[in-house]
C-alpha cells in the first residue's frame, strides 16, 4: 500500500524541526516498510517569498493528493505589514478549509520527566492530560459577512460573524465524544451561552448528542469560567469541546500549563480520518536558524499521524517511547532545559530519538 | 453635597456580601460626613421573582438616578432554564448598557498576606499588579444581527455579531491609556489582528492613540497567546486594554492566578465618572446563604466607588488599609483559609472590617 505525505516546513523554526520529524518519519518508513512517499512543499511566508500567496495552488494540490501532512509553523514579522489576505497565516486557515480539516485534536500532556517546567505548583499539575477538541473550520474565523466599513457619519467599523449551523456542532460534537468514550468517559462542552445565541444552539445540540453517547457524562461550562478552572484545578477535565476562537485561546492555555509547549503535538482531521499533524507552538522567528528549537513536538506530531491518518500504531507507539527515552537519557534542548540534564540542539534531538528508535 | 448610592444585591452570596459592604459604607458616610444617602433596589433572579424581569423599571430609574451602584451578583441554577431574554444575565448587561457603562476595570492584585493561595508558583506570581480594562457596552455581547433561524434544508443556524466602530474602540482605549499612564506606564492591547478584521480596525486606533500618549509603551499581542502569556509569566503586564468577550475570559484568567477571586473588585465606568462597582466574582448559589461568603471583595469594590466615583480617596484608602490590617490579623473566610490563619464569617469578616477602621 503507498500512501503519500506532504511535509510543509513553513517558516521560522519550521524547517529545522519538519527536517528532524522527516528523519524519524523516513527511518521509520524503510524499517518497518510503512510504504509512505514524502513530498515537500511551502506554505506561508516561504510560500509569498516564492510565489507571492500564501497558499500556491500547488501546493494546495499536493495537499489534496497527499494521505496526510505534517506542517511546521507559518508566520513571522517579516510578512506583518501585508494585507490580512496575503499572510503567511491565510496559508493555514486555506489549507484548514480546504481541506475541511473541521476536528482540531490538542493535547496537553504533562510529561512527568518535565513537571518542573510548568509555572503552576506540581500537585496542581502532575499526571494532567487534558485534549482539548477544538472546531476549526467554522465559527468567527470563517463567518460572513466581515470586513470594516464606514459609517454615514464618517466612522469606520468593523465586524466579524460567529455562526455555526447545526451539522458543524454535530460531526465535531462526534469527534469529542468518541475521543471521550476513548478516555476517561468525560466530556465538557465550553460556551458563553449565557450571552451569544449561537452558543445556545451548541450548547443543544451537545445535550442532544450526550443521549447517543450513554458511557459519556457532558458538562458545560461558560468560557470565563473554563479559562479559571484551568488555572485553579486543571487536571478535572478529560475532554474539552469548543469553537474555533474559544478553542484557540483555552488551547493555549492549557497548553502553557505544562510549561512545555515544545512537546505538544496537534492533530487535524477530516471527516475520514485524513489529517494535518503539527506541533502546538508557533514559528518562534526569534530564534530560527539558531538550531536551538525543540523538534520534539513535530516528532510527537508524526506518531499523531501514524496512528490518526495511517493506522500504524506500532510506529507511532515506537516514537512515543523514544521520546520518552530521551527525556529519561536527560537530554533537553533550551526550551526546556534545567540543572543536572544535559542541553543540545535541534539536530542532536533528532538524532537522539534516532538512536533511541 | 448629597450623593444617592444605589445597592443592588442581587442573587445567590449577593445580598450577604452587599450587607457587610453597606456597613461599612454607613460607618465611613456618617464619620466622614460624606452626604451619601443610601437606597436598594432588585435585580437578576430576585427581580425576576418578584416583577418577572431581571431589570424593573423602577430599578433602572433608581440607577439612572444615582452617582454609584453597588453590585452583589446575579444568576443561579433557579433560573437557568428560562429564554436568555429574561433571564438574570440580561438585567446585568441592560444595567451596562443602558448606564453606558463601557470602562470595565478589573483589578488582578495578588495580596502578599494570601500568596499561598494562588496555584502558581510564588516567584511567578509574587508581586503581582495587572489592571485588566475591558471595553463593556459594546463588541459581540450587544451585536446585530443575533439569533437562532432556519436554513433552507431546514438545519438550525446560530449566529451573533462581533462589531466595534472606531468612537468605541478610542474611547475604551483613552481609558486605558491613562491608567497606564497613572500606573507603570506599559499598556498591551490584545486583539486577533491576524484572523478577525474587527480587531484589525482595534489595532489601527490603539496605534493612532499611542501618539497622544507618548509617556506609555504601547503593545499588541494576539488573545491565545496572551491567554498563555498571563499563566507563563504574568508579571510582564502593567495594564491590558481588549474588547469584550476577550476581556470577559482573560480577566477571570488573571484574577484565577492571584487565587483568592475573592478579594477582587471591579468597576464600570461611564464617560463621566459615574460607575457601577461589583466584585469579579459571581454568586455562588452552591454557599449562598450559608454565611461563609468573603465580603472583601464588596468592600473593596466600596473603596474604588470612593475613589473613582465619588473623588474620596481618603475613605478609600481607610477601606483599602483596613482590609490589609485584617489579612495581617490572620482572619480569613473559608475560600482563603489556610492552616494557622483564623477562620471567621461572612458577618465576622465585616465586623473585623469595621473595628479596623
Ligand atoms: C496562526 C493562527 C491563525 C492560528 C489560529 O488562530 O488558529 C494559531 O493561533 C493556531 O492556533 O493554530
Ligand atoms: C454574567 C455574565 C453575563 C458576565 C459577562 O459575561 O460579562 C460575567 O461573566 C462578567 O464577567 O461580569
């Protein structure tokens, strides 16, 4: 069986970490026979540099043709000043949409070689594992109508349109119960249905899923109120489930509560199964090209993607452990080196794991 | 000079909390001479019991003619089931928005006496002193269109509107420049400039005031990673300005990182000074009535009443100093309790107050 994969480096640190995730990923390939043919392609800022979109119709194309993609990150203030509809960030939402990638897996692991890394105190945050499944192809991010118009009386003003219709909250209603049904058999279901109408209708259409999902117990919660429990008492949650912006920021907070957001990895996927895989953080243009960064969280993304996209859980077990390994071997790269571990580079990293496979 | 202050206590601790608040507002009224005369009134859930809606009109007339309100809270499970239109919400943000109450300040101070009780580390978070402004009476909370209709192929659509002209966006924006100014002189404004036009137009205003306020460094930063900023490393903010809904998550995010919620006050301003002062947290029908609740977050939300209300700072200060005397005198209600501190009442938590003074 060949299978195609599109690797996307994207910009800032994205290159030097996709290149470690490629190594793995290849090694991984002719060992175990995994049948897999890996193309590249740019997206985001690279992509403006060289096409002048963010988002080329080839490399559109590959994605479309490719059984999954592992993206590195787009973004950096190189391409800040451009019109919001040629930014390296267009490049992700085009491929989002395109691709109808709508169920955003995000997990927040606290991996126990680095519970001190997290700024919250240990008994808050050790053993937490949280996923947060975010909608990503819908709600504000998408909405119509949008833009800034002006006014008679001469003022500008600016809108945007949160919808979501209710065959978008079903099917990534669905993803977040099966994942719960997977895990610890609960789900909280995150809105703000006290103010906006269209959370009230997620917020019953959630109600009316829970009945098909009897081993699931639902929850909802406002979204003020998510974003204190996160900080208060984290590890309550199993699942969360949440639109586009609300998942955006709870993500990310949950994320920066293990203090290690260089490990976490993301998955999104289609409705079958097909997916783009990526680490959580951003490109970092601070500090790309410095072979500092932390390959760790794209490695994670590729054991994502083996189990999601290609069904090889045997690979993708394989990296798990290795990173495990290494974090047990007490190698660190910056990000989330302390005293008594041993700091190295992104290409260490990699070979690390390598070694570790 | 006569001043009329309206008390609204609410629902759920609001009227245990209110009533130790109103002692202490008597003692300093009637030992200053400060000419206030002081009067109550229903909203949320104990007006919808008595008139059915959650802001009577005789409520709104009272409000509209006082120079300050008082706020316990409102809401509770009682009537959570009813249509979002009358429920207890809605008598608060008609009190906003008829009131125009658009300068939200929400105060995250984290009091040395209580630095156990936070769930960060204490190098994290000792020290801390954000000013969240929250623009109150506009964005996605109060946009048109809003609703639930029926699609063609007879799926249900919800929809609400996220919208802000430039007039709203500069006069939020002028508030926050001179708190900044009074305070450390560092002001962020979060927006996401890199998905939602509304935010861009945001941007743009904040960077158009900038150049009236050259005495403050002015900063922009994208919500989600302003969510994660505030749980890595919350001391890098001096005063935060953002729209409503972002202002509605990231403020209860920061007052969740002092871990003592309820000690912090919040008030809502109009154009010219007249506010509304209600503590940032909510009504906890769980505890109500049980005697338990922390009033200090009332009494401190008297103090900033004095101050920006009613130019009476020395009555705020004495609030303010007393309220510290107490935590050194170790009295604590149960949601700050820890061992070797004493445990004391809602009731006992006033008295304690007041003999301080
Ligand atoms: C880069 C940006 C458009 C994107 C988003 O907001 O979705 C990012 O923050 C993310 O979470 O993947
Ligand atoms: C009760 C609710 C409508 C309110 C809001 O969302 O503004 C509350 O969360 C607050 O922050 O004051």
């Amino acid at each position: 069986m060949n299978r195609n994969i599109l690797l996307l480096p994207g910009d800032g640190i994205g290159p030097e970490i996709v290149s470690e995730a490629e190594k793995v990923l290849r090694l991984l390939n002719d060992s175990l026979s995994l049948g897999l043919t890996i193309d590249h392609a740019l997206v985001g800022g690279s992509a403006i540099d060289e096409h002048g979109v963010p988002l080329p119709d080839v490399t559109l194309d590959k994605a479309k043709a490719s059984d999954a993609i592992l993206l590195g990150a787009v973004g950096g203030p190189k391409w800040d000043d451009l019109d919001m509809a040629i930014r390296p960030e267009k490049g992700l939402l085009g491929l989002r949409s395109n691709l109808e990638l709508f169920g955003n897996l995000r997990p927040a692991i606290l991996y126990p070689q680095l519970a001190d890394a997290s700024t919250l105190k240990p008994e808050v945050v050790s053993g937490l594992d949280i996923l947060i499944v975010r909608e990503l192809t819908g709600g504000i991010y998408f909405g119509q109508p949008r833009g800034v118009r002006v006014l008679e009386n001469g003022d500008r003003e600016g809108y945007n349109t949160y919808v979501y219709n209710e065959t978008e909250i079903k099917r990534i209603g669905r993803v977040a119960f099966e994942a719960a049904q997977k895990r610890g058999g609960k789900l909280c279901s995150v809105d703000k249905a006290n103010v906006l109408e269209v959370t009230v209708l997620w917020r019953e259409i959630m109600d009316e899923l829970a009945k098909e999902y009897p081993g699931v117990e639902l929850s909802h919660m406002y979204v003020d109120n998510a974003a204190m429990q996160l900080v208060r008492a984290p590890k309550q949650f199993d699942v969360v489930v949440t639109g586009n912006m609300f998942g955006d920021i709870l993500s990310d907070a949950a994320a920066m509560l293990t203090g290690s957001i260089g490990m976490l990895p993301s998955a999104s996927l289609d409705e079958r199964g097909k997916g783009m895989y990526e680490p959580c953080h951003g490109s970092a243009p601070d500090i790309a090209g410095q072979g500092i960064a932390n390959p760790l969280a794209t490695i994670l993304s590729v054991a994502m993607m083996l189990r999601y996209s290609l069904a090889e859980n045997k690979a993708a077990d394989l990296i798990e452990q290795a990173v495990s390994d290494v974090l047990d071997q007490g190698f660190r790269t910056a990000d989330i080196y302390s005293e008594g571990t041993t700091k190295v580079s992104t290409v260490d990293m990699g070979d690390a794991v390598i070694s570790a496979l």
